[in-house]
C-alpha cells in the first residue's frame, strides 16, 4: 500500500493507538491500579497461570510474580494449585477482584478515544475491517 493514502492510515493507526494507550492509563489510575496491574486484571476473566499471563502480557513469568503479590496483598486475587499439575498456580480473581475487573472494564469502554464518536453502524464496519485487516496479517503456519 503505497502512497499518501497508505502513509495517513498508517499515521491515523499510531494516533489511535496512543490515544487508547492513554486513555488506559488513565482508567488504570482512576480504579487505583498500575498499568502493569490492570493489564493482569484484565487476562484473569478465568484463572491463568503467571505463565499464561506473562505469555500474554509479554513479559516475564517472574515481573509477573510482583503484580500477583500486589494484588493478592490489597485481596483481589488468590493463588491456588493449578488442578492439571498441582506443581503450578493458578491466579484466580477474589469477589473484590471480579468487581474491581468489573468496574476497569466498565470505565475503559464508557468513554473510549476512537470509537466513542462512532455509531453502530459505523463500529460494525471498522469491526469488520479491523478483522480483515489482522486475518490477513496473522502468520501462517509453515508446513
């Protein structure tokens, strides 16, 4: 994709990706998190391992560790053996932490940079895009 409409999509895509960097940070805050926390509380919607969520994060098994013992000291998630190798854990979210996740998720999607200013109509068609777009970009598997 070459010329002056390519580079102003390209553009347009890192200015998204700014504005909803921000505007996570800023709900991360709001709810009393670290970034690196809500992150965590966002990939608990079912109990992971530390090293799943690393994975997912793109992190370290052990920077994960610190999120895990901050959010278990303040009660929003527990650690319990993992039940297909009990050598493992599991982080699973508390009460308090399923409504905290609850609440974070609540407030990113209330007032959403991008997509706020669109209707139904129109976020149904950048959906499909966006999911055009990424199918095709997604790695194939070598055989």
């Amino acid at each position: 994709m070459a010329g002056p409409e390519g580079q102003e999509i390209v553009e347009r895509l890192f200015a998204a990706d700014a504005a909803l960097r921000a505007h996570f940070d800023e709900t991360a805050a709001a709810v009393g998190l670290t970034v690196p926390q809500a992150h965590t509380l966002l990939q608990l919607g079912q109990p992971l391992r530390m090293g799943q969520i690393a994975g997912q994060l793109h992190c370290e098994p052990s920077h994960v560790t610190g999120i895990a013992d901050a959010l278990e000291q303040c009660g929003f998630l527990r650690r319990e053996p993992d039940p297909d190798d009990r050598r493992a854990k599991r982080l699973v979210l508390t009460d308090s932490g399923r409504e905290l996740r609850g609440r974070l998720l609540g407030r990113l999607f209330e007032r959403a940079p991008i997509i706020s200013v669109l209707d139904d109509d129109q976020r149904t068609t950048l959906l499909s895009l966006l999911r055009l777009a990424q199918s095709a970009a997604a790695p194939r598997p070598r055989h």
